[in-house]
C-alpha cells in the first residue's frame, strides 16, 4: 500500500512523469486498436472507415469506472417504478401520443405492435428523445473491449459499430450514446441495430439518433419479431384468493386466465379478463406482501428489450397509464418494510441456503432463478409462504438456523 501511495504522490508531483505514464498508456491502447483491424477486415470494415472511427480515440476511465461498479444496495422495485412512471413521464408520453399520434399510428399499423406500448419505451429509454447519451460510442466500446470484465461484449459490439459506420446510416462523430454503447431514441445497442434498425422514414439511413421515424419504427419491429402479438396486451395486476398456492408463481408456470380464476385468481379492480384463454403466468415482484401479476406473451417480448420484471412492468405500466389517464396505480400496496438484501446479505442467503443443501455452487451475491428456487424450498421446507422472495425474513430465518 504505501508503494502504491508514493508512486501515486511521485506522479502527481512530477507532470513530466505523469505525462510520460499517459503517453506509455495511450501507445499501449494504440497498439491494441492496430491488433483488432484484422478482425474488424474480417467483418467488412474498411481501412478507412476504422482509421476515421478511432481517430484521436483514447480509454475513457469513466467507462472503466461505471462498468465495475456494483452498487451494495439495489433500489427497490417501488422505487424504480415511482422513477419510471412518474406523473411528469406520463403527461410527456400523453404529449409525445398527441404530437406524433399521424407517425405511431402508421407505425402500429406496420407492425402491429400498441402504439402505447412504443411510446412507453421511448419514454423509459431516453425520456422521449432528452437523455440520448452523449458519450463517443467507438470510444466506449473500445474501452470496454480493451479493459475491464466486460470485454467479450465490448467486442462484439465495437464491431457491429463499426459495421454501422461503414455501411454509413451515420458519421463516427454523432455516434453517441450512453458508456455501454446503447443508442438513440430508444437505446439501442450495436447488434440489436444491426439485426432490426428499419429506415421508416425512406432516406436510405437507419438514423435512430435523429429521426423519431426510425427509432419508434426500430423498436416495433423489434417487439415484433420477439413475438409480440397484435390487439393483446402485456398482462394485469391480480389479486389472490387467501388460500393461493404460492408455489405456483414464477414465469415457468403457465396456465391460461380462465385456469388461474378457476383457482381463484381475480383481476384487480373488479374488471374481468377480456380474453381468458391467454396464457399467462403469476409473478410477484416483491414477495406475497406485495402486488401479484398474471404476465402474458407480451411481456416476454418486452422482457427482449430489458430482461428484468421491474422494466416489463414499468413499460407495461406506463403505457397504461398514458393510455387511459384515469387507470390510477396498483391497487394493492408494495410492502415498503421489505427492503432488497445488501450484496452482503445476499452472498450469506446463498451460503446459508447451501449449508442446508437447498443450493449448489458458489455463492456469487446473484439472485437468479437457482436462488430463488432454492428460496422456494427451503420456504416449503419450513412452512413458510413459498412466494421465493429473497426478503429479510426469510434471512432472517435462515440465521436462527432454520
């Protein structure tokens, strides 16, 4: 520690030294930009069109910073939802629906995909077109390739960036987006460009940083290859009869609307399913404390966009909302007093599901499906309601050794 003090404090007093180390830093950056244009030839790329994207080009240490970083406390989903559909959102994708309502209809009508639905993506991505990102794509995408943990993605998407300039939809100078390559109106990321960019608007570019025409169209064509079925919806909010059993929740089980009431299962707010053969699946995002949701085929095709239910439920929500301005929140409350586990606590819920043999593998603080699972049978296993929420509680629990 203090040889890395005394070289940090001996460059910073001595500039000459400290411009030495950058320049040692950016050749070696240099150096690795030359040993990728094989492989960027290898894909089409031009000599010119790489020689123009990496002009004056150098690692951007905020990339580096960003992609490292892991926060210790997730937001919890009631948060990101009052961020996401805020009354403000809402009002801008009523205004966004009226101004460009001739395009979205088109748009609707061309794909299929709700209009609502598109806005509200928009509305999620780039708050309609304000926060596109301003970072040199090449730049970040570089830095992530060059260094860091996340180098097979940036990659691959340096190249199809790459791709894109050379097929010219747009110069490498307003190539901008945010630190990990997502670009546009909606935010797409390189690949997703290459494989379902449309030009809507006929000027022979697919210019999703500046034309709306494009980037709306973009993303439903997006929706729609991912399966996104026509006239339907993405899900509703439920309530569950007393006696549900919570074991069957989790997009893995799948009934259709007219199984699930049979269950007992009711659509908040005393409305009925308007087409009860849909096959959907209950998913609680915060336990059986909170708000239950029966998901249709849809909300998988949102999921594409963003694989995470707060997003699916937040573009979901708020294209409800902009749709019918008086369909107010979830009736039921999320339970505020379940905060999310602190990385640290969620690497001693994975350990100690392990010691009790509910869990394989080395704990690594990621609560995915295995987790959960593993949650699901040990709530079996010790009476408790088999919702599969890693809460409090359930560490808790497992703490006074279960």
């Amino acid at each position: 520690m203090r040889i890395i003090i005394f070289i940090t404090s001996f460059l910073v007093l001595n500039p000459l030294l400290e411009t030495g180390f950058a320049h040692a830093q950016n050749a070696a950056f240099q150096r690795w930009v030359e040993s990728f244009w094989p492989e960027a030839r290898k894909k089409g790329v031009s000599r010119s069109t790489f020689q123009r994207a990496f002009k004056g080009v150098t690692p951007d240490p905020e990339v580096i910073k960003k992609a490292e970083h892991q926060p210790e406390f997730a937001k919890p989903i009631w948060e990101y939802l009052a961020s996401a559909v805020s009354q403000k959102r809402i009002e801008n994708g009523r205004e966004m629906l009226r101004k460009h309502g001739t395009l979205l209809a088109r748009i609707e009508e061309r794909y299929g995909v709700d209009r609502h639905i598109v806005v509200a993506i928009w509305g999620m991505e780039s708050s309609y077109g304000q926060f596109k990102g301003e970072k040199r794509v090449i730049r970040s995408l570089a830095t992530l390739a060059y260094q860091g943990s996340r180098k097979k993605f940036g990659r691959s998407q340096l190249l199809a960036a790459l791709q894109i300039l050379e097929r010219g939809d747009i110069a490498a100078g307003k190539m901008t987006g945010s630190w990990a390559g997502a670009m546009g109106h909606t935010q797409f990321i390189p690949t997703t460009y290459n494989a379902h960019a449309v030009d809507f608007d006929g000027d022979r570019r697919r210019n999703i940083w500046e034309s709306r025409a494009d980037a709306l169209a973009s993303t439903a064509n997006y929706l729609k290859v991912s399966k996104w079925r026509p006239g339907e919806t993405w899900g509703y909010e439920v309530k569950l009869p007393k006696n549900f059993n919570h074991a069957l929740t989790g997009r893995k089980t799948v009934k259709t609307l007219a199984q699930w009431s049979q269950l007992g299962v009711r659509r908040a707010k005393g409305k009925a399913f308007p087409r009860p053969n849909d096959r959907a699946s209950i998913v609680l995002p915060a336990g059986s404390k909170g708000p239950a949701f029966a998901v249709i085929n849809n909300f998988k095709s949102i999921l594409r966009y963003n694989n995470a239910i707060a997003y699916g439920l937040a573009v979901g929500h708020l294209a409800d909302r902009i749709r019918d301005p008086s369909s107010g929140g979830f009736s039921k409350a999320w339970p505020e007093e379940y905060l999310p586990l602190a990385r640290s606590e969620r690497y001693q819920l994975q350990k100690l599901l392990a010691a009790r043999g509910f869990l394989r593998g080395e704990a690594d603080g990621i609560l995915g499906s295995q987790t959960r699972a593993a949650v699901r049978a040990y709530q079996r296993a010790n009476g408790m309601a088999v919702d599969g929420y890693p809460s409090v509680v359930v560490l808790k629990h497992l703490r006074r050794g279960g």
